[in-house]
C-alpha cells in the first residue's frame, strides 16, 4: 500500500497526522478464504520490507472499523 497524502489517509483510517507523516509504504499479506466475508492481515511491514511489526500477529478484517482499529494498534 502507498501512502501518497499522508493527511487524507489519517483522515480515513481516523488517526493523527503527525503519526502517518512519516509512512510512505506499508507492506502487508491479504488472505481471504472462500466462501466466507473475512480478510486475515499478518505480516505488517510500515516503510521497509525488513521492518515487522506484529510478525506473529494475524489481524481478522471484518468490516472497515475492523481494518481502522488494527491499523491503530500497528501504528501507535
């Protein structure tokens, strides 16, 4: 993911702009399996590809609250 305006994409994920200044990139694995409405987020990366955060940690997407709670937790 690409973080090219830093102040719309704290708006949509309802985070502080002064901590999304500094992300350009977020790298992240999208599992979805078939036949059921969840996504599994893991693996969450923010500017470098050797920079895990929550390596262990799988995040269930059900909706987009879901999404903008656990994209808090990574970047807090």
């Amino acid at each position: 993911l690409y973080v090219k305006n830093h102040i719309e994409f704290s708006r949509i994920l309802q985070i502080g702009s002064s901590k999304t200044k500094n992300i350009k990139k977020i790298y992240f694995d999208l599992e979805k399996n078939i036949g059921s409405a969840e996504f599994t987020v893991s693996n969450v990366k923010i500017n470098s590809a050797a920079d895990i955060h929550n390596k262990d940690k799988k995040f269930i997407i059900k909706n987009i609250q879901n999404l903008r709670s656990n994209f808090r937790k990574v970047i807090d």
